[in-house]
C-alpha cells in the first residue's frame, strides 16, 4: 500500500509517502495544491492530515479525485492510535505529540521512552513502558526564547539562531549583549533538557531517549547518555496511526 501522511506544523508542512511499512520519500509543501500533486504523483491511496496550525480540514477538501481511498483527518481526541492515552484533556493535546509518542513506542517497544522534540517549541513526552501515552511538557524552543527576550524588553537586541557550526563553539559565559543572549538561550534550554531526561531517567529505570524536530542537531551530542535519533518520527508516527485506521 503506497500512503501520504501532512504533517502541518507552525512553520512547515512535512509530508512522508509510506510504499509499505518504509518511508519512500520525504518533504514539504506550501499549498493544499502542492500536496494534492504529490498525492497524485506518488499514486498515495489513502492520506492522512495532522496540523497544530490551520485547521486541516482545508487541506482536505483540496485532495478530492487525487486518492482512491481514505483522506482523514487526525484528532487525537478522537481518532483510534495504537496507544493508550492517559492524558487528561485529549482533545487539546498537539497531533505531533502523540504522533511522535506512537512512533517512539513503535520503534523501541517493551519500554519507557522519552520523545524530546526540539521544534517551535520543546516538547519532552513519556510513553511508559506499557504502552501508555502519560504527557508531559512543553517549553519555548530556540528561535522562540531569543524573540522572547528581544519581543518583551526595550533594548535587547533581535538574534537569529545561529547556524550548526556556529552553535557548536558557543561559550557558555558570554563576554557581550550577543553571545550572553545566545548562552542564556541555547544553553539554558539544553541544561533544562538534560534536567528533564534525568529526572525522568530517575523515575524510569531503562528509559530510552528519542529526539526530533528541527533543532535536533544542536541537541544531539550536547544530551548525556544514549539517545535515539529519529528525524522523522511524527512522519513515522502518523503511519502507523493511519495504518490503523484503515488497515
């Protein structure tokens, strides 16, 4: 079964085509017509949208014609995943989380894993080891924290993320308003993150770590211990949610 799942975030739409249980492709589009030509051009049977932005739904209606099976849409209120979900309040909770938790607990089965999503914003999610989505937390991102201080202050100047080479010899005490700012931020969010991994390490003995999201590479060899690298985890995640649900 060839299969296209959207991941629509705050600043991208990522899509995966799926030939069988393997991603065969990978990317982004701008517009519902640029999906629905991938669709076409892929031969996508059935499809499935997740957005934590514009309402998917509008998405949707664009793909009529261009797939011969299902087109749904994710609510992770509503729609069956291969998990159980202990969250208090799911029809709030983002579809990119529980995405990345169902791909995590289908990757690393048998035991308690630790999503760290380092996209807009950073999400730190439990999946125990019984195969239950817990929660967890959410924090600003990078790009995020350094608007912040520039957005609510009178003089803080406004910083771009530096590029992976740059970040990879960022001092941690910083000698000007620049490099003080890019400590607190980037050094900041990784002393949290490393926080968060042992805490939870404390709390669940063997636990596995798997990072995502779009600033991963400042995070990977900055966090202790083994961590899983998964690029495409939300992708990966919405498969098997789509897999699922029409079999």
């Amino acid at each position: 079964m060839t299969s296209l799942v959207l991941d629509i975030g705050n600043t991208a739409a990522k899509y995966g085509c799926f030939r069988g249980a393997a991603l065969a492709e990978a990317g982004s589009v701008a517009t519902p017509a640029e999906l629905k030509a991938v669709a076409e051009r892929t031969g996508a049977e059935h499809v499935l949208l997740a957005s934590v932005a514009v309402p998917a739904e509008q998405w949707a209606t664009q793909l009529a014609g261009a797939v011969r099976g299902q087109v749904l849409v994710f609510k992770p209120g509503t729609t069956p995943v291969p998990l159980h979900n202990a969250y208090a309040t799911p029809q709030t909770l983002g579809a990119d989380r529980l995405a990345a938790a169902v791909g995590a607990a289908y990757l690393l089965p048998g035991r308690p894993v630790l999503v760290v999503d380092a996209g807009t914003c950073i999400k730190c999610d439990l999946v125990t080891a019984d195969g239950t989505y817990q929660g967890g937390s959410i924090a600003p991102g990078l790009r995020m924290r350094l608007q912040a201080m520039h957005a609510f202050t009178g003089r803080l100047p406004e910083l771009p993320l530096p590029a992976v080479g740059e970040a990879q010899v960022l001092a941690l005490c910083g000698t000007d308003t620049r490099t003080a700012m890019l400590s607190g931020a980037l050094n900041g969010a990784l002393l949290e993150v490393n926080g968060m991994i042992a805490s939870y390490r404390a709390q669940h003995p063997g636990l596995a770590v798997a990072l995502t999201g779009g600033d991963a590479a400042f995070f990977d060899s900055r966090l202790k211990g083994r961590i899983f690298v998964v690029s495409e985890l939300v992708l990966l995640g919405l498969h098997r949610i789509l897999v699922l649900n029409v079999g």
